[in-house]
C-alpha cells in the first residue's frame, strides 16, 4: 500500500498537468465583462493631463487596446489596428502599459498611430485594476461604458470577424 501512494499521487499530477496543456489563456472568462468599464484615472500620453478613462467613454463605442513598445506581439498586432481604426467608427484608445513615453512614441512613429487618445501607464496601475496580464489585450465598450468584450492576444482578421464584429453588427440593427 505505501508503494502505491506514490504512484497514485503521481498519476493525479499527470492528468492534472496534461489537461492544463489544452488550457487556451484567451479564453480566461473576465469578471468585467457586461459591467461598466472601471472608473480610472490616467495621464494623458502626449500632455501628462489626468484624464478620467470613463469620461472618454461616454457616448461612443470604443475599442481599449493596452500594448506596449516593446511587447511582441502587439507590433504583430498594430497593423490590424491601424485597419480598424481606418475602416471603422470606433472611438481608439490606447493603453501605453509599462512603458516608456520614449519608446512608445517612437513605436508610434514608426507604426503609425491609430488611437484617438492614448493614456500612459508606465507602473501598470491601470492595467492590473483591468485585470491586464498579458498584452495586447483589447476591451469592446458600448456607448453606456459597458464592457461587451475582452481579448486577451493578437487580433487577427478572423478574431476581428468571429469575436468583435458579431457585438458591432447586433448594435447596428
């Protein structure tokens, strides 16, 4: 008996740790989703201003994108913004997480700017009270402030079609 203790401690470690290799992070269920965008305050990237994020929401639909200069992902990521900004009516704007105002401007100069404001985060303040853990991660926010939608990762074509534009097109109509 003592020898099989082990091995069934073993054998639940395994199941445990095979399942959590199909875990997909994207799929994290958010506990913000159908609420009110938090109400915070941040600095203005370009101005230092404070600004309260949920006064920018108001009135428009609006997509928060959090990125960084030097995340990855989110350069994979921009040109696909910059399409959405372009070919939309969504109010952008962009969260500057745990950056630098040097580096996220020169990121913007070469990538092209596609926020209408972009609010500066360099502690991660206002990205851990989003709940933020990775980037880019991207929030759909209604005319009310309601958050419709979180993506955690790179929007693609297909991410923009099956998860964002469903809550545009049930707006539209």
């Amino acid at each position: 008996m003592k020898k099989l203790i082990p091995l069934i401690v073993f054998i639940i470690i395994a199941v445990f740790l095979f399942l959590s290799l199909n875990s997909n992070p994207s799929k994290l269920p958010s506990p913000l989703l159908g609420k009110m965008f938090p109400s915070i305050e941040g600095k203005d990237f370009y101005t230092d201003e404070t600004i309260e994020v949920s006064d920018l929401l108001a009135n428009n639909m609006t997509l928060v994108n959090v990125w960084a200069s030097w995340c990855t992902t989110c350069r994979k990521e921009h040109q696909m913004i910059m399409n959405i900004a372009k070919n939309t009516n969504l109010q952008m704007i962009g969260i500057d997480y745990k950056d630098t105002r040097e580096n996220g401007a020169k990121y913007l100069e070469i990538m092209g700017n596609p926020f209408d404001e972009i609010i500066f985060d360099p502690t991660g303040k206002i990205g851990m009270e989003l709940g933020v853990y990775a980037t880019p991660e991207t929030f759909l926010v209604n005319e009310e402030g309601v958050i419709l939608y979180k993506h955690i990762g790179e929007i693609d074509q297909n991410v923009w079609d099956e998860k964002f534009a469903i809550h545009l097109k049930s707006i539209e109509s």
